[in-house]
C-alpha cells in the first residue's frame, strides 16, 4: 500500500510530463516546416515579416510593412538575401503581396480560418525587433474582432490572439498545430499584454487572389463594423430564415449606405439579395465588386422581426 501511495504523484508527474513533451514536439513540427518559408521584409530602416505561399515567391506581408513602395529587401530563413516586387497592397485590410525574385522556394499553406475555434493553439513566427526567425505561442483568444486600419476603414472577422507580438512581427504568420497559415499577423495594442491581431487566412485568401490578378482590390462597401451570432433555432424557424445565424451590426459608419438603408447597432442581417450572411467571410464574398452601385435587398432582423431594406453598395475607395 505505501508503495502504491509514493508511486502515484511519481505517475502523476511522468503523465504531466509526457503532455508537455508532445505539446514542445508539435511546436518543432511546426516551425521546422514553416519557418524557411517566413522572411524578413526589409523597406530602408523599417521593416517587418513576411510569409511565402507559392514556390514561385508570391509573399504576403501588411500593407503597412511595404508602405508606398515597389520594391523591398528580403532575408531568407537561410540567409540569402533577395529583392521582391510589391505586386498589390490593400490598406483596407492591412495585406499586400509581393514576389520574391526566386523559383523552387519554401512555402507555406493558407488554412480555412473559418473553423477556428477559441481557444485552439497558435503558433506565431516572425522578426519582431530584428531577431530573426523569433517563435512564440499562445491560443486564439477570440475571433470576429474589428479592427480600425491604418487609413480609417474597419477590418472585420479580425483574429485576437495571445501569442506574443511586437514591432516586426507585423505580416509574418500566424499558424495552427497543422503548420497551416491561420491568419497574418497584424496589431498589438501598446501597453497591453497578451492582445494581438491577426488578419484571417480565408480574407488573405481572397485578397491576394485579386492582388495578384489585378494589382488592386475594389469591394462593395456598406459601412457596418459586424459580428457573426446566432439567430436562435425556434426564432429562425418562426421567421422562415434558411440559417439560424446572422452578423449582428456593432457599428454602423456614418455617411454610409448602411445609414441611408436604416441600419442600426444591434441589428442581424441575414441574407443580401437572398444570399444567407452566416460568416463575416461570406458577407466579404458577396461584397464583390460587380455589386458596387447595384440595389440589392437587404434582410435583417431587429427585435424579433423580419425586415428588409433596399441597399446599394458603393466602391470601397
């Protein structure tokens, strides 16, 4: 019997142990096979991070990392230094792309950022304070978040997370157990501790498609700050609605065609032109820019109630 008491913390313990090893083991999983993607974007004395995605050298950075210019510095996992065009910047959404001037490179994977879940592990990999190739981990502290950008405009479905950021980790990534890309790094918020933001992976996704093909962005713009909610199962059902959820309106700007539509704080739109808006990532998608000047038909509910409402989008510029 003593024997069986003195055994049990010593089991305990080992136990304990054995949980942290595998978690350290993941961690260098993942680094390993991200970090020779993840570079440092250098533009004269300023700079931040970056991440490959394609062999070719597509990147994606912020648009404040690159600013106005056209072509930047880059520094390799494994020294080498390189030049990269900028291909597209969208201060909207604080992402740009640029190319790096190479073939056969490391990249890394874009996830699907819509299946996050709070409190999932995160892993971030950047150059903040120019040490290189700095690895820190935290989890995801909340998503849907809403941050202002550098020129005014809100950025919505934002990542927040309590991986350890500072000055230059800005455009690196942030990734998941998986080693796939769940957000790039973004904000932290000076004097705080553990809050930091994150741009989605699905509206990097998005966004660098159009970068690239275009070298810009143009979206329709109604001019709401939002969050996903959900509706209610009986009260989706009594009002006829395909989905029991909706973007609850936090902020309605002011003009905007959301204020000329009637929008309020509080309300939930549900569908656009009978498109249902469930995620923040579909009401992106269905913002395209063949809907900027065109009438559609808004659903929303307010106070229980059904109601609909003429809005007509106009260019995010």
């Amino acid at each position: 019997m003593a024997s069986e008491v003195s055994d049990r913390p010593r089991a305990e313990t080992d136990a304990a142990s054995a949980l942290l090893d595998a978690y350290s083991q993941a961690v260098i999983r993942v680094v390993e096979r991200v970090a020779p993607s993840v570079i440092n974007v250098r533009r004269g004395r300023s700079g931040g991070s970056g991440v490959i995605v394609t062999p070719d050298g597509y990147a994606l950075t912020n648009a404040h990392v690159v600013d106005a210019t056209r072509e930047v510095g880059v520094a390799m996992h494994s020294g080498a230094e390189l030049h990269a065009d900028v291909v597209g910047s969208d201060p909207a959404t604080d992402l740009a792309v640029i190319r790096v001037n190479g073939s056969g490179l490391p990249a890394a994977e874009l996830s699907d950022s819509d299946t996050l879940r709070v409190g999932q592990l995160v892993i971030a990999i950047g150059d903040p304070l120019g040490f290189h190739s700095t690895v820190t981990t935290g989890v995801v502290s909340a998503t849907g978040r809403s941050l202002r950008a550098n020129d005014g405009r809100m950025i919505e479905n934002v990542i927040q997370t309590d991986a350890a950021l500072n000055p230059g980790n800005s455009g690196g990534p942030l990734v998941d157990t998986h080693a796939k890309i769940i957000g790039i790094n973004t904000a932290i918020i000076p004097m705080a501790q553990g809050i930091c933001f994150a741009i989605p992976a699905t509206t990097a996704r998005l966004v660098a498609g159009m970068l690239i093909r275009d070298g810009r962005v143009r979206r329709a713009y109604l001019g709401i700050g939002g969050a996903p909610t959900p509706i209610g199962r009986s009260l989706a059902s009594e009002l006829g609605l395909a989905s029991s959820g909706g973007i609850r309106v936090l902020e309605v700007v002011a003009p905007s065609p959301a204020e000329r539509a009637g929008l309020r704080a509080g309300d939930i739109l549900v569908s656009l032109d009978g498109t249902p808006l469930i995620t923040l990532s579909e009401l992106q998608r269905v913002l395209s820019a063949d809907r900027i000047g065109r009438a559609a038909d808004l659903a929303y509910v307010r106070a229980g109630e059904l109601r609909h409402t003429t809005i007509t989008p106009v260019d995010s510029r």
